[in-house]
C-alpha cells in the first residue's frame, strides 16, 4: 500500500475562514487580490501539484538520494522538472513583491501551501523554501542595487538560495564563525572558508545558486556581534555572462532522512561576495531569514505529522486484526479492521487533535506576520509583531517535536508494516527527525523563548498572549456548552500563568533554573496555546452545529461533528500533559545541576 496524499483543504478553509477572518489579509494594503475565491484556488492548485507530483517523486527520491558528480550535485531524478514546473507556474515567487516577478500573496497563504508541498516531498520542498528564505532576507536587508541584480531570479526560480551560517566548529554558538570576508576596494568583498551542513548547497534545479554567508572582516570584535552577512553568487554575472567564482561543493553528507535534500560541504576560495546590510550586523540580517525559517520548520512538523495520519488512517481501515472488545464489528470479515480497537483509535485520535491545533496555531501566527509587515495601523502591527516573535520558538519546537512523536505513532498504527520501506511510513519518520535539529535545535528554541521572548518589552510579548485567552475565557464564562473546553484551558493557562512567575523569579536567583526548566516550559506553553485555539475551534463548530445543524450538508455536520469531537479528546487526552510539563519545570535544576561532571 504505497503512500498518498490528500490535501486538508477543508481544514484549511475552517482555520483561515472560519476560526480566522481570513477576509481581514485582502484589507491588508497590497493583498487587495487575496480573497478567499483566490486563496483556495491557490490552494486547492498547490494540492494538485502535491499530490500528483510531488508526492510520487518522495519515495523514489528517498531510494535514489542526491549525488555528487565531478564537483557538482544532482537532485534525485524527477526533481528537475517538477522544479521546473514551479518555475513555469509562478510558485516560487507566491509570495514575492510583483515588483520582482511575484504573486504577492500574503505570508500566510504561502505558509498554507508550504504544509501541502512539504507533506508530500519535504527533501524537494527544501529547496524551494531555501530560495524564498534568500529572497526574504535580501528583500529586508539588501542594498537596492542588489535586489534588482538578485531579486528578479530568485523569484522566476532560474536561481536558487541557501543560507550558509554552520562551520565545523561552530553549530549553535555562531560567535565561532572563522569564515573571512576581506574588502576586494571596488565594493566587493572576498570570502574564503568553509561551511558545513548546507542545504541546497549545490545541485542541478537552477542554473546559478545564491549564498547568504555568515562572515567575519578582518576588523570584527570577537564573537558573534562580529559577524556579517555576504551574498556570494556561485556564478558571478559579469558582462552579461556567469562566471565561476571560487565557490566549490567537496562533499555530500549521508544522512538518516531528508535524503533528496542535497545537505553540502561549501568552500569559498576567495569568492566575491556583497555586503548585505551593515557591516557586524549580519546576524540581525539573519535573523530575518532564521525567524521565517523557524516558523516553516514548525510547518514541516505539522505536515509530516498530516502526512502520517493519513497513512495511518488507510491502513487502520485495511488491516483485518482481532475483534472489537465488544463482540465482532464486521462479523462477515475474518476479522475486523484494527480501527475498530480502543488503542489503535488513541494514537490516530492524538495524532489528529495535534495536527488540527498546530494548523490552527500556524495560521494565527502566520497571520500575525502579515499583519506585523503590513497593517496601516501601527499598534497592531506592534501586538502582531510581539504575538510572532513570542510564539515563533514554540511552533519551530513544539510542532517538531509532536511532529516527530506523532509520525512514530502513526508508524506504530501500521505495527511491523510500519518498519519496512515498501509503506513508506519510516521515511517519514526519518525526515521528520532532523526538524527537531536545524534551525536551532529545539533546546535553543526553548532558551529563546525563556531567555529573550519572554522577557522582550518588560512581558508585553507575553500579554499579547494571555490578554486574548483571558478575555476569551471571561467572554466564554456564562456558556455552559463550552464549559468541557474552557475549563481544562482554565487550569492550563493558571499553570503557565504560575509557571511564568516562578521563571522570573527563579532564574533571577540562579539562571539555571530557567535553563532546566526551558524545555518543559515550552511545551506546557505549546500545549496551552492549542487548548485556547481548541476552544474556539468548537465554539465555531457548536455555532455550526446549533439546531441540529439544519441547512449544513450531511458532509459539512459530519465536519463539525468530527471537530467538536477532536476537541474533546484533545481536552481529555492531550492536555493533561501540561501538568507533567508544570511538575518537572518547577522541581528546578538541583537534581540535574548537582550532579557531578565526574559521574556521567
Ligand atoms: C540535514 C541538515 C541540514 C542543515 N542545513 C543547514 C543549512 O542549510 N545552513 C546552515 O547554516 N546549517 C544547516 N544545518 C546545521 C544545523 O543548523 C546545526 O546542526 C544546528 O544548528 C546545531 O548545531 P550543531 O550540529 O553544531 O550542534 P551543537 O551546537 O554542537 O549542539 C549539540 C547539542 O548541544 C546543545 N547545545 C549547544 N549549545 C547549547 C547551549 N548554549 N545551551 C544548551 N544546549 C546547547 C544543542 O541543543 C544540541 O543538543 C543543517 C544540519 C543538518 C543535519
């Protein structure tokens, strides 16, 4: 049963229109177009292509790899031309300027279709979204003359974009950076070092690549405040003409998953490179690039995860394996559907309540970032700028972390099918564990969150969280219908609330309080996050529902039925872990502090 995939469209109509008011990014100015007949037709499109092309291409690509031939890398077959077929419709520059060839839809409308694309093929995926990552940062951060010369082939996908910050010896503290950029006199730079771990690197899709390169100049204070950020073409243009320029792919690396995404050794050799931005302040460009990156990595997670369920859902329905508890389902049938067990239900049930929330808790984030970037108003922009970067960390770690559980639990549901290849569900799970790994690792994520998000502005990021929950709540207290909702959320953000305090007071004491707490802190944040998005996911669905449903389709009342049900488990089954999460994260860092360096 090899796998498939459908995309969520219906879901997705339910967040952005339904839950959201998807209408308000069409009021945005410059998004004029992005109505909702033209978002889903996007959208449904972008399903299309994920489904019909992208999804068969996974597998094979698993099996076949990247290769590296004669100095240079190519893609696993097929990849070129579904590439191409990008290219030919638009896709790359979705959510580019027009200025530059683009669609110029919202933010968020591309972050939908990212999860459709990413759950069909997320190696090929990578390489799309790297080269919007370029794009973004140099659009942000870049000289005018750049964007004109760059710009316009990023976004028609004739070139492609990485981002190359890690170096051997420098992972997570990029302070150790040694590349070195030494001023060429004619407003060019020179670059020589060498990165490691670079995705997209090099390969066959486009024909040039454009590196954004962590550097330091010869004057740099030590550390990471010296730090700038260069874009190094791998062919230079030069009268008309692309010219190599010193920038060389050695090797490749073999990898756990991921394995059609090319993961590079780069050496620059002298390279010419352009300043982007100002000089020393390059991991503010980065930041840029690094923010929007995060928040689609947390996307991977939510998506691998769909794409789990969906393979594990087909098989619960195929696979003929005992009787229902109560007696035979099927009597007719040798045995019934595994479906019909209350274990098998647990894990497909916790893997779609998850999913659900996160596409919910993506979105509002997305959403907020449109409205950060372009609201007239400037106080809304400042309280959805706050609500992004607090929640930011949450959906890169959170999601991925779910991500990767719940891809194992889907793997489970197929029992030993799951662990052969020929299902596909393994890969899945390997292509989800590095989600876990880049762009931060997790644990970074967490020490943001604690470290820096939490207490930005004096905890005015963290009122743009609680202010809504708590109206919502207060709104909400007289409807008895939602009490089964509200009041499990009550509890939840009472321990986030209680959780928050002790972090501020403790880490003052001792900040490694807050380091072992972090972790735990983050996820019992995640978990409140979703439980709050619940909670009006059902309120919708109960407004739906209300008088039985008279006038909804038996399709759209089986919907919501289904919704309000999900809510329930979610409610019963899935947030209870926010009271681990709350016992560990205030049990402090004694038992894992005092242990002795000696004895591990
Ligand atoms: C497949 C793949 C693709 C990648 N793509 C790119 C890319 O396109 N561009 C790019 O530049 N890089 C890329 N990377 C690199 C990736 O971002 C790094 O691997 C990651 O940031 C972690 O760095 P590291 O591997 O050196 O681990 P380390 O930094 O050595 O961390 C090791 C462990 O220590 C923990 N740790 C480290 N410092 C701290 C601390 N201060 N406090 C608490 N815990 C800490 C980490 O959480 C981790 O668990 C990629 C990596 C892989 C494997």
């Amino acid at each position: 049963m090899p796998m498939t995939y459908k995309s969520p469209l219906r879901d997705l109509r339910f967040v952005y229109y339904e839950l959201f008011d998807g209408d308000e990014l069409a009021r945005l100015p410059g998004f004029e177009d992005a109505t909702q007949d033209t978002v889903e037709a996007v959208l449904e499109e972008m399903g299309k292509i994920a489904s019909e092309v992208l999804q068969p291409l996974n597998g094979p690509g698993d099996e076949q790899g990247c290769r590296l031939e004669n100095g240079a890398v190519r893609a696993p077959d097929g990849f070129r031309d579904a590439w191409k077929l990008l290219r030919e419709g638009g896709w790359m520059g979705l959510t580019a300027r027009p200025e530059y060839g683009g669609q110029g839809m919202p933010y968020s409308v591309g972050v939908a279709a990212s999860e459709l694309m990413i759950a069909a093929n997320l190696s090929f995926s990578m390489y799309v979204f790297l080269t919007h990552g370029a794009y973004d940062a140099l659009d942000h951060h870049a000289s005018d003359e750049l964007k004109e010369m760059f710009l316009p082939k990023l976004v028609d996908g004739s070139w492609a974009g990485t981002m190359c910050l890690t170096e051997s010896q420098s992972g997570t503290d990029l302070g150790l950076v040694r590349t070195r950029a030494v001023d060429a006199g004619d407003g060019a730079w020179k670059l020589t070092g060498s990165k490691i771990f670079i995705s997209a690197g090099d390969h066959d899709l486009a024909e040039n690549i454009v590196h954004l390169v962590l550097a330091r100049t010869p004057d740099a204070p030590p550390g990471i405040k010296g730090i700038s950020m260069f874009l190094v073409p791998k062919l230079r243009p030069e009268g008309g003409r692309l010219v190599p320029n010193g920038v060389s792919c050695p090797s490749i690396e073999h990898k756990l998953g991921i394995k059609g995404s090319a993961t590079c050794v780069i050496d620059f050799d002298g390279s010419t490179g352009y300043l982007v931005g100002e000089p020393h302040k390059g991991m503010r460009a980065m930041f840029t690039m690094m923010n929007a990156a995060r928040l689609h990595v947390g996307v991977q997670g939510l998506a691998l995860s769909e794409a789990g369920y969906q393979a594990a859902t087909a098989f619960a329905r195929e696979r003929l394996q005992g009787r229902a508890l109560t007696g035979a389902r099927y009597p007719d049938q040798e045995a019934d559907p595994i479906l019909v067990h209350p274990d098998v239900r647990r894990m497909l049930l916790s893997i779609r309540a998850f999913n659900e929330g996160a596409r919910a808790l993506t979105a509002w984030i997305a959403m907020a970032i449109d409205h950060a970037e372009s609201d007239p108003d400037p106080a809304r922009r400042e309280e959805a700028d706050d609500l992004a970067s607090l929640l930011t960390p949450i959906v890169k770690a959170f999601q991925t972390d779910l991500g990767f559980e719940m891809a194992n639990v889907a793997l489970q549901v197929h029992g030993g099918y799951g662990y052969v290849r020929e299902y596909g569900i393994e890969q899945v799970v390997r292509d989800a564990r590095i989600t876990q790994i880049y762009e931060g690792t997790n644990g970074i994520q967490a020490l943001d969150l604690v470290g820096r998000k939490m207490p930005a502005h004096t905890g005015r990021a963290l009122r743009r969280f609680f202010h809504p929950v708590s109206e919502f709540l207060a709104a909400e207290s007289g409807n008895e219908a939602l009490a089964e909702f509200t009041g499990p959320l009550a509890k939840a953000v009472d321990r986030l609330q209680r959780s928050t305090l002790w972090l501020a007071t403790e880490s003052m004491k001792n900040p490694e309080q807050a380091g072992a707490a972090a972790t735990d802190f983050l996820h019992l944040f995640g978990w409140t996050a979703l439980a709050y998005l619940w909670a009006r996911m059902a309120k919708v669905a109960q407004q739906k529902l209300a008088d039985g449903g008279t006038g909804l389709s038996a399709e759209e009342r089986a919907f919501y039925d289904a919704k309000l049900r999900t809510a329930r488990f979610f409610v019963e089954r899935l947030l209870p872990r926010t009271s681990g999460h709350f016992a560990n994260l205030m049990s402090g860092s004694r038992t894992m502090m005092e242990f002795p360096d000696s004895a591990f």
